[in-house]
C-alpha cells in the first residue's frame, strides 16, 4: 500500500483514543495530582480520581519517574478498602508521568 504523501492525522485525538482503549488501567499524574484517567482505571477503582492527589490514590507512591521498575503498592477505593496493583511509571512530556495500574489480586 503506498500514499503520495503524509496520511493527515489528529495526533491529539488518536493519542486519547489509543488512552482510552487501552486494557490497562491508566492515568496521568502532572505535579502530584492526577489529571486524566481512561475507562478502565473507572473501572477497576468504582470512581474517577481526576484531580485527586495522587498519594491519596496510592499512599506508597514514588515521585522518581527514573525508577521504571514495576513495583506493588495499595490503592485505595472510595470505600477506604486498599486492594494490592502493580504500578508502573512512564515520563511523559512537560513534566507529566503516564502510570499503569495492574490488579495484583
């Protein structure tokens, strides 16, 4: 299949729905709090966190986007029940962090 050129594309649109299609539980954490998540962290948490502090979501948070390696912590329901996620971190740009969440159930 060839164009004859670039194929136009609203990277900004695409990006969104890639977010939300995604089967993992997924969020964006900017300065501490969180400012979007996609349908299935609404899912798996029973709320949308959007605007929350992110260590009132997951008290063990750790700031270090460096450290990339996956690593268990609670996160906390609306209920006040902690169940145990994997969590794992990605720098993103202007200083945001994409964070994957993983029932470790």
């Amino acid at each position: 299949m060839s164009h004859d050129g670039p194929i136009p594309l609203d990277l900004d649109l695409e990006v969104r729905r890639l977010f939300q299609a995604s089967p993992e539980a997924l969020f964006v954490v900017r300065a501490g709090r969180i400012e979007g998540v996609n349908a299935r962290l609404v899912d798996l948490l029973g709320s949308d966190p959007t605007g929350a502090a992110v260590r009132d979501l997951i008290p063990e948070w750790r700031d270090d986007p460096s450290a990339a390696v996956p690593y268990e912590a609670a996160l906390m329901c609306p209920d006040g029940d902690p169940f145990p996620v994997e969590i794992r971190v990605g720098p993103a740009n202007d200083g945001a962090m994409v964070v994957s969440v993983r029932d470790a159930r």
